[in-house]
C-alpha cells in the first residue's frame, strides 16, 4: 500500500513541477520580446 501512496505522490509532485514551469515560462519577461503597451519594458 505504500508503494502505491509514494507513486501517487511522486506523479503529483512531477505534474506540479511541470505546470509551475510552464507557468514561469509563459509569464516570465523574457529578454527577446518588447511589450508595445508597456515603454518601460521595450529597451
């Protein structure tokens, strides 16, 4: 029974990983794009 909780867990916590990350990368400023509605971000 165990073994089925720690697989569980690791699943949950590699999903969480995985959507924090995509999360970062399609929120984060990125050094290649310049936001129009924003000057301060355009350089």
């Amino acid at each position: 029974m165990s073994r089925r909780i720690r697989t569980l867990l690791a699943l949950f916590l590699v999903s969480f990983a995985l959507t924090a990350a995509a999360c970062a990368d399609a929120s984060g400023p990125t050094s290649g794009t310049c936001d129009q509605n924003n000057p301060n971000v355009c350089h």
